[in-house]
C-alpha cells in the first residue's frame, strides 16, 4: 500500500506543482552555496543561506564570530589568494536536516594566503564539508581538507 501511495504523489507531482522536499531544498542550499558564495565571490549571498548565529567548527580558522559576518572575511581571503577558485561538487548526500559534500578545492595562488605570499602554483585538494541546516539556512558548519597535499602543492612543505 505504501508503495502505491508514493508512486500516486510522485506521478502528482509530476503534474503538478508540488514543493520541493526539505532534503531537495538542503541540496539546492549547498549547491547555490559553492557556486555563488565560493564559486562567484558573492559575499552577499551569506546572509540568505547562513543562520545570524551559525557556527563554524572548522579547525583550520579556530573561533570565527557567528553568522555571516564571521564566513564572509574568510571567503574573502582564500578568493583574494586564489583569484580563479573554483569547488566542483563531487558527492553530495543529503537528508532533511544535514548535507554533506565532497568537492574538489582547485585555483592558482596570486595573492597572499593567511601570510604565506603568493607562488603562483596551481593546487587541487580535497575537501569534505558537513551542513547543519534548519529551516532553510546552514547553521553549523565541519569541513576537513587535504591541507598535507595543499602545503605540498603550494611548495610550502616538501
């Protein structure tokens, strides 16, 4: 029976209008997140997709201040150090309150990076980010990168 009745709502939504799942809306946050955000450098585009009191656990930038306005300087820095920045979605598993991805980080370093200056050598690494969402907008936020291979590539550690 339970078979039947999803098959009915998915052949009428099919034909009609029917909203988007929480897991299809958190797929759509994290895919306008990496490509007007990281992607495009449009900073302003926190303020919709991040919670006033979002929390990022990252370990690489220890206690930034919540919310927009604690991402949007960290944002800044790595597309300054990394004019061309470019994440290209990998994986992406979602469910109704969490999304988690896994992305490829790639650009060339022209610009100061945290007070490494600039080398001009291309990188590609590895991230996993997890997404805490909640009514529409990232709330917390763990992200682990292959920043081993990133030193390397930047020639920073042989």
């Amino acid at each position: 029976m339970r078979q039947i009745l999803i098959l009915v709502m998915g052949v009428l939504c099919a034909s009609y209008s029917c909203p988007p799942t929480p897991a299809a809306q958190n797929k759509q946050i994290v895919q306008r997140y990496f490509a007007e955000v990281w992607n495009s450098g449009k900073l302003e585009v926190l303020d919709e997709l991040l919670d006033p009191q979002y929390i990022n656990h990252t370990p690489s930038t220890p206690d930034p201040p919540p919310g927009p306005a604690g991402l949007k300087p960290i944002v800044a820095a790595i597309r300054k150090a990394f004019p061309d920045l470019h994440y290209e979605i990998k994986d992406l598993i979602v469910n109704d309150s969490m999304a988690v991805v896994r992305v490829i980080m790639t650009g060339t370093q022209r610009g100061d990076l945290f007070g490494q200056p600039p080398t001009g050598k291309k990188i590609a690494v590895n991230q996993i980010n997890i997404e805490k969402i909640h009514h529409g907008k990232i709330v917390e936020h763990w992200r682990v990168t292959d920043e081993l291979t990133l030193m390397k590539q930047l020639g920073i550690v042989q």
